[in-house]
C-alpha cells in the first residue's frame, strides 16, 4: 500500500513540475549603431525564441520614446521564433542616445525583457555653436553674434537665401567660410532704444535633407551708458 502511495506522490511531482509553460530566450538585447546619420532612419530586429512548451505571448512593446515604432509577433509557438522590430524615425535624435523598449512577456520565469538601441547621431547639417542668438547689452554696443553651418554631406552644399524675419532690429550676413561645406551668419543689433526683441532668421539651402534651417535671435537692450540711467 505504501509502494502505490509513493508512486502517486512522485506522478503528481512529475505532473506539476512537466506543466505546460513558455520559455522566452533572447540572445542579444542591444545594437549599437556607432556612428550614423540624422536622416536616416535606424531600425534593428531582435529575435525571440519560445523553447517552452507552451505558445510565448508578447503582451507589450513600450518604448521609452514616441520616436521609437515597434512592429512584433504577438504570438510565438513551442519551438519557434519571433522578430520585434525597432524603428527611430529620421530626425528624432542626435549625438550620444540611448533608446529603451521593454518587452513584456507570459512567461513565468521572464515576464520583461529591456531592449536597448545607442549609437551617436551625426548631423548632416551642423550648427555651431547653436541655432539661438542671443544679443544682450547696451544699446551703444557693438552687439552681434556669429552661427556657422558646416556640412557633412558627400558632395558640395550651399545656403541660397537668406531671409531676414526681423530687418529693422537686425542685419543678417552669410559668407562662405568654405565654399561649398561650411557657411557663417553674423548677426548684429540694429535697434538703438532699450528693451526687447526676439525674431528669426530662415536660411534656404540645396539639400534635400535640410532645404530649410532657422537660427532664432533674441535680445535684450539695455540704456546707453551715456544716459542718465548710466551715470
């Protein structure tokens, strides 16, 4: 009688521990795309494997940024394998970035995985040292600030217009400082009384990437410091 107890206890182990469950395997959970472009868009696809013996749900992609498009399987069979896609959309970063998505899965044993995407943006078009103007001082002053453009681009590149959103509080001049790859705007102040201003300055461009780049100006104007207020 003990013998037939025993062997029912030990089915009943064997019964519970052989109970039907996926198994999620991910072999790699981060690309990194060194050094790419802005313009591109940078996808990589990670492959999910189910070596369970149940079928492998994916209940949830979130990724950490709305740039980032995740298209998946949502359901992996015993035995097989799935892909989850992961897109950033051209533009959406730049420099150094690190871009996260967790996965959330069925599996008892593994129910999130975090896929990671890093690399370092280079802009097609960069602007140094950034597209603000900032123009702060007396009125007197001799107040302008300078932006340059310099293209990554393969072939040669130019800026064909410059339109000037604001004439009467500034003068805004382009000279090729590299013809063909690198352009700098000097902005100068044309306003003479105190207060503030703020405008910008749209640049038109052959490249089919950037045909358009905007520097925006602000200023705050102070009195002259032969005025009463200077004294």
């Amino acid at each position: 009688m003990a013998g037939v107890i025993c062997a029912a206890g030990l089915l009943l182990i064997l019964g519970t521990g052989w109970a039907a469950a996926p198994r999620a395997i991910v072999s790699e959970t981060s690309k990194d795309f060194g050094k790419v472009f802005e313009d591109k868009a940078l996808a990589h696809t990670f492959v999910i494997k189910n070596e369970g013996n149940a079928p492998l749900k994916v209940e949830e992609v979130d990724p950490d940024c709305a740039c980032t498009v995740a298209n998946y399987d949502g359901t992996i069979p015993p035995g097989g394998r799935g892909e989850i896609t992961l897109t950033i959309k051209p533009f959406s970063v730049l420099r150094d970035f690190l871009k996260k998505t967790t996965v959330k899965f069925n599996d008892p044993a593994r129910p999130e995985v975090v896929l990671s995407m890093k690399g370092y943006v280079q802009p097609i078009i960069e602007i140094q040292p950034s597209h603000i103007v900032r123009l702060r001082g007396r009125v007197d002053d001799d107040l302008k600030g300078e932006v340059r453009f310099i293209s990554h681009q393969s072939g040669p590149w130019e800026i064909k217009q410059v339109v000037n959103g604001i004439p009467g509080m500034i003068e805004a001049n382009l000279k090729a400082e590299q013809p063909g790859k690198i352009y700098v705007l000097e902005v100068k102040n044309l306003r003479r009384d105190p207060g503030h201003y703020a405008g910008a300055v749209e640049l038109l461009t052959s490249s089919k990437e950037r045909p358009r780049l905007i520097v925006r100006v602000f200023a705050n104007l102070y009195p002259s410091s032969s005025g009463p207020e200077g004294r």
